[in-house]
C-alpha cells in the first residue's frame, strides 16, 4: 500500500511539473507567428479575494487558473513519461 501511495504522489509531482512547464511555454509562445495557438486558453476563478477579518488576524484567500493549450500538452507528455518510468 505505501509505494501505490508514493506512486500516485510522484505521478502528482509529474502532472503539476507538466502544467507548470507546458504553461511557461505557452506564454513565450504567444509572440510567435506559428505558435500562437499554444498560448489559447482561459482564466478562471475567483476573481476578488475572499477576506475572513479576525481582528487580530486578517486572512485572505484566493484561488487563479489559467489554464493553455501548452499546459495541457505539458500534462499529457508528463503523464505518458511517467507510464514509461
């Protein structure tokens, strides 16, 4: 039980490193000519912070995605490498 655990922790570990990377890319893509759709996506969310004010304490809490063509790309690629692992 404890490395089908550690497994799906290091396939998590893959999909986010995908998203990251693929979004990256996406967004030094959105200049060029021919890879512009890599940068297609959208933003969703919450758009104003929520505030919880305790007087003492006051905290925020938020929640952005953007999402793009490459990040999804990035995700399906980090997860093929993984089966190969």
């Amino acid at each position: 039980m404890a490395t089908r655990e550690k497994n799906i922790w290091i396939l998590m570990v893959f999909i986010l490193s995908g998203l990251v990377i693929g979004g990256l890319i996406g967004e030094f893509t959105k200049d060029v000519d021919f890879l512009w759709w890599l940068s297609y996506g959208q933003s969703f969310g919450l758009s104003a912070p929520i505030e919880l004010d305790l007087n003492i304490v006051q905290i925020s809490f938020g929640l952005m995605f953007k999402i793009n063509v490459a990040s999804i790309l990035g995700m399906i690629i980090a997860v093929f490498i993984y089966k190969k692992i």
